[in-house]
C-alpha cells in the first residue's frame, strides 16, 4: 500500500532570488531520503510562494522492504581454535548483537568465512518520517541565517507554521521550536482564518480556491503571462525579461497585474535608464509597440485584488512618475561635465586599501592593454589606433562618478556608454565602455568586439591578479570579490574570442603592472597558485557541460606552456570525439604501455640512431613514425586537432608488432638505450594533442 505525503513550511516573506533554489533543494534532499531508506514513490511536486515551502509527494510506499543483513566475520582458521570460538568469533557475534551459534560459515574463492545473515522487516514510513524531514531541512542552502523571538533556531526567515501530513495522519515532528499539524494560512489580506488540509492531495486545490494562494511557482508564473494579455490594448507588448518575470512571480501569492502611464517627455531618456527606473527598481514591466519602441506605460503586478483599483493604479503611477524624475534630473546633471573630466573624482574611489584607487586601475587597464599590443601575435587587437584602446581604458569606470550610477548602480557601463556617445567618443570607445562588464554573472552575454573583449580580459586580470597578491582568495564559500566569477568570464572570453596569448602571459603582464605602479611583487610562486585557480575554474565549467575530467587531464599532462584557453578547448574538443571512434581504447592501453616503459628510464642526452635498427619490426615502427609526423605536423600546426589523433592511429599496429618481436631491454646497452630513444620519440607523438593515457 502507499499514501501520499505532505511538508509545508511557513514562514515570513521569503527573498525572491532564493525561492526556487530552496524549493528545488527541498525535494532533492527529501527524495535522497527517500532513496536512501529504499521507500518507493511515483511523483513529487514542489510549491514555493513569498510565504511558504512546499513538497507533495504521491504513493509514498508504507513501509521499507524486507532488510538484508549479510556481514562478514573472520575467517574460519581464526574463528575456531581447538573446535572452540575463539575471542575473534565471540566479539563479532557481540557486535551483530547474536550468540556466536547463530553465525553461519560462507565458502568462497578466497576461503570460509563466519558471517552473520539476518532477514528483518522493514520500518514502517510512519516512524521514519522525522528522522527524514529533519534531514532535508538541515540540507536546505540558506544565504543569510536569522533569528527570531528568543528562540536560538535560525532560518532565512522565521517560521510560523508546519505541516506535516502522511495520509490523513499528522506527522509528530517539532521543528524550529514548531510543532507540526495540518493547518496552512493562506493570503495575508484576502484569507483570515486557518484553513485544515484533511488530506495531501487536498492541499493546491484548497489554497488556490479558498487561501487566494497560487502555491505552484510555474502555474503562478502561468497567470501572470495570462492576466497581462487581457489587460494590453491590441498595439502592446510586454517587454518580459525573464529574471524580472520570475522576480514578480516570487513576489507575489495572489498576482493581480495592473496597466499604469506616465508622461510622453519622459520616453526622451535612453531606453536602458528608463528600464532600470521601472523594472530594475520598481518590479514593474515595460511596454513595447510592434516595432520594439517603447511606449508610456507599464505594468505593475500587484499581490492582491484590490476593490479600489483605480487608486493603487494611481499609487504606482505616482512612484513611477518621481523615479523617472529622478533618473532624467540624474541625466541631465551629469551631462554638465565629459567623461575625461569626471575621470579625475576616480582617484577618491578605493579599489581595494592595498591596491590603490579606481583611477590607479584604469592606468593599469591601459598599461595592460598596451603589453598586449606589442605582441606580434595579436592582429585582432592591432587594427585599432593605441589612442583609442588608451582611451577606452581611462575612461571605462569614469561613469561611477556619476550621480545616475549612484542612484542606479545597475546601470555602470551602461550609463559610460550613453554618455560616451554625447561627448561624441568613437564607436568601438563607447561599446568597449560597456561592454568591458560582460559577462556579469555565468551564462551572460560575452563582449562583441575585440576591443571590448580585450578589455574585459584587462579589467578582470587585474582584479583577480591584483587580489590574489594581498591574499583576498576565494574559500569554500566564500568569494566575496567575485573572482570565480571573474575566472570564468576571462575563460569564456578567451575562448571565444580565439585570444592568441597564454594565461600566464595575462597573469604576468597583470602582476609588472602592480610592481611598476603600487610597488607589488608577484613571485612565481604567486603566478603558479593563479594559473592553478584558473585551471580549477576551467575544470569545474567543462565538467557543466558534461566533459569528462580526464579529458582536461589528459591536455594538462602535456604542460605545453604556449597553449591558450582556446587551443586548449579545441584539443579537449578532439579528444572528447576521439574517445568515442573504435580504435581509441587501443590506443589509450598501448599509450600507457608506453609510458610505463620508459616511467622507470633515466634521462639521456644520447640522439637517436637509425642506423643500428637491426630488426623489421623496430625499422617499420620507424618508418611509420617519420610518415606520420609529416601529416602530423601541419595538423598541429593549424589546430586540425580531430584529423591529428585519426594521424596517429597508423602508429598502434607497428607499435603492437614492436613489443611482440623486439626486446627492448637489450643486453647491449647501446642497443637498449637507442630502442628507448625511438619509444621517447613515439610518446611524444602520442602525447601531441593530450596525454592518450590519461583517457582511461
């Protein structure tokens, strides 16, 4: 038999941002409970509103399986001495909680061995409930703990109520000083008595119906995209961005959207201030006409159904109406003075107390920048004038002097470009200003232009090279500075942007700034922990995307020290289809082989030496080898990196045919030691693309 199962937590205003991350924390941690107890189920559903947590579980089965015990003892030469138990024997029955007569001898490959073998029955659901439900809620990832009352508990928001509800059966579990029973509350305004779940399957049917309470997170969101359509006039569109939309949704229970105007001269101010006025700040959603302009209105969800809405659409009006105020006063004001000019008031903005001021690091952007330049090998950098690469750099922070990005921080970057373009700034200039934040935060948009990218890759170096060097690294969960954020972004950035230099060469570059300007030594001891984090980072992004680690093992084994982040992606590429062809495995067995051959060699200066090959099988090894490095090389050369590894399958029969006939610890030393320069030879060629070995 099986019954269905109900937890609710009630709780005060929960923050939008961390709604579903604990909704979905909630149900993994229950159903690794479930699992872990062997219960069967056949669906779960989850709820999360502003006030509550929810988890629905259906047929929850009533009762564990039958349990297994089968626990092996010692061995039956040492259980018995003299046809009597020994200490061993009688310690291992008291510890499976039996007399020494009810263990039983099993036989196996390995010889007799006393075991203990026990069926019992299994718990009933009823008595493991609690113990599961204080597991999961100890597993919830809470931000930012609090507490309440006098109470010593702590939790992201106080908890008012619990349900906890198997069947029609109250669950007897007291968590945060609680204790649970079957009673949910339901919207603050609109529903003012507790309302009794009988029954699980009762639960979203009754607060929907009575509680004014969309508890289902997607169905809720559902609503809301219904309800605007009915209320936009047949030329609007709702400017719906996603993050914003699920924002309204973990604001509100019971939403009701509203549509509200204000006046035509404010649509003057550039779209990106007057989005963040509205949306950013106000939670409310901006409309479009059908060619993506925007037009004097928004939308406002509120989070009930008011009997005097005329006046809330004018209270929303009415705020709407002073912050586009106050955005377009901002504007206005700030355009007294260029960009240059407002670059000065940089230098009282501290970057970090051991690092200098904002104005110290644009100097530094520039310097990098410039490094970058003079490297041959960077055309795409090279087709901009140093004067506006210099340019750009300067001023790429100028805007958080600003009084717009002081009222509207979200708006840095943003609010450099727009007044770039007033003081009539080159193109490329005002994008790169911009642009030089992206990515923001994982999955963003990455910078368009080389000039943007390039900088973006100055701007994060710096902080990530510059922390590092006073000590402010990342821990555990800790990463108060962004810098894993920061890592992954130079990553992404040069990836896609093919960015033709090394890490190290960032990093270096990066840290003779800080010795130049703040008189800061970066060793290489600090460099190598650097390049390791951006390793790790690296790592742990392709591991996202379901590459497997060893792929990244196998290009790091190589310790190719001119390889970029992008080079490096093409080989992990290569070999991630590689692994899949037939001859693969083949190939990886004799690459280890190979390896644990020459694991044990001295290193010699001794050249190899064609001319004392005395058997067919080493001389046709040698011949495919100089065949193959003809086709090799030019792969390597221009990243054909696929083409290179199928180069290489060639090797694998005259290799196979190499260790049949031929002893490669020859008596003659001078024979053994050529026989393991050509296998030097032939691991270099295996181990051009990535480490074959570690494939394994």
């Amino acid at each position: 038999m099986a019954q269905d199962f109900l937890l609710e937590l009630g709780t005060e205003e929960l923050p939008d941002r961390e709604l579903n991350i604990l909704s979905q924390a909630l149900e993994t941690a229950f159903i690794a409970q479930l699992n872990t107890y062997a219960l069967s189920f056949s669906s779960t559903k989850r709820f999360a509103t502003p006030r509550r947590l929810a988890l629905f579980v259906s047929n929850v089965s009533m009762q564990q399986p039958v349990q297994q015990h089968n626990r092996k003892g010692p061995a039956l030469s040492i259980a018995f001495q003299d046809g009597k138990p020994t200490t061993a024997l009688k310690k291992f029955a008291q510890a499976c909680h039996v007399s020494w007569e009810e263990l039983t001898p099993v036989t196996s490959e390995k010889g007799t061995w006393m075991t203990y073998q026990a069926t019992t029955p299994g718990q009933s659901t009823y008595d493991l409930l609690p113990s599961m439900i204080q597991k999961a809620c100890d597993q919830l990832p809470l931000s930012k703990k609090m507490k309440w009352g006098a109470h010593l508990h702590e939790f992201l928001r106080p908890i008012h109520w619990i349900i906890a509800l198997f069947d029609q059966t109250i669950i007897p579990i007291q968590l945060w000083n609680i204790q649970a029973h079957n009673k949910t509350q339901g919207h603050r305004i609109h529903c003012h008595q507790d309302l009794i779940i009988d029954h699980p399957s009762q639960y979203e049917r009754l607060l929907t119906e009575k509680g004014f309470v969309i508890p289902d997170f997607h169905a809720r969101k559902q609503t809301i995209l219904h309800l605007i359509n009915t209320i936009l006039m047949p030329e609007m569109r709702p400017n719906l961005e996603p993050t914003l939309l699920d924002t309204i949704t973990g604001l509100t229970e019971w939403p009701v959207p509203i549509l509200g105007q204000f006046d035509q001269h404010f649509l003057s101010i550039p779209k990106p201030v007057l989005i963040a006025a509205i949306e950013d700040q106000q939670k409310c959603l901006t409309i479009i006409d059908k060619k993506d302009q925007l037009m004097p209105y928004f939308i406002a969800v509120a989070n009930l159904a008011s009997s005097h809405p005329i006046e809330v659409i004018a209270g929303y009006e009415r705020v709407i109406r002073s912050r586009l105020s106050d955005a377009q006063f901002f504007y206005e004001q700030d355009q007294r003075s260029t960009l240059l000019d407002k670059r000065q008031k940089l230098q009282d903005i501290i970057f970090q107390n051991k690092l200098g001021s904002i104005y110290n690091k644009t100097e530094r952007l520039a310097a990098w920048m410039t490094q970058v330049y003079a490297t041959e090998n960077c055309p795409d950098l090279q087709v901009y004038s140093l004067d506006d690469i210099h340019l750009a750099s300067y001023l790429t922070k100028s805007d958080l002097t600003t009084k717009l990005v002081l009222e509207f921080p979200q708006l840095q970057g943003i609010a450099g470009r727009q007044y770039a373009q007033l003081d009539q700034l080159p193109s490329e200039v005002c994008q790169a200003i911009e642009e030089h934040y992206w990515p923001k935060f994982s999955g963003d948009q990455l910078p368009n232009t080389s000039l943007s990218a390039y900088l973006a890759l100055a701007d994060k170096w710096d902080t990530l090279v510059g922390l590092f060097s006073v000590n402010q690294i990342p821990s555990g969960n800790k990463d108060p500075f962004g810098l894993r954020r920061a890592a992954l972004g130079i990553l992404r950035i040069m990836i896609h942007h093919k960015i033709p230099i090394t890490v190290l060469q960032c990093a270096t570059f990066a840290a003779s700034n800080y010795t130049n300007q703040q008189n800061i030594t970066i060793d290489s001891n600090r460099l190598d922990q650097i390049i390791y984090f951006m390793m790790e980072r690296f790592a742990y992004w392709l591991q996202e995307q379901g590459i497997a680690l060893n792929t990244f093992q196998a290009v790091i084994e190589i310790q190719d020290q001119n390889m970029t982040p992008y080079d490096m992606m093409r080989r992990i590429e290569a070999l991630e289809a590689f692994k899949k062809t037939s001859d693969a495995e083949a190939m990886i067995q004799m690459h280890k082989r190979i390896q644990n051959l020459l694991l044990n060699t001295e290193e010699t200066n001794r050249s190899f030496n064609a001319k004392i090959l005395n058997q067919i099988e080493e001389k046709s090894l040698l011949e495919t080898m100089q065949k193959q490095t003809q086709l090799l090389q030019p792969l390597l050369s221009h990243q054909h990196y696929s083409d290179a590894l199928l180069a290489l399958i060639p090797l694998l029969e005259p290799t196979t045919q190499f260790f049949q006939h031929v002893l490669v610890n020859s008596e003659d030393e001078t024979e053994r030691l050529n026989r393991y320069e050509l296998l030097h030879d032939l691991n270099q060629m295996f181990n051009s693309i990535g480490c074959l070995s570690k494939l394994a």
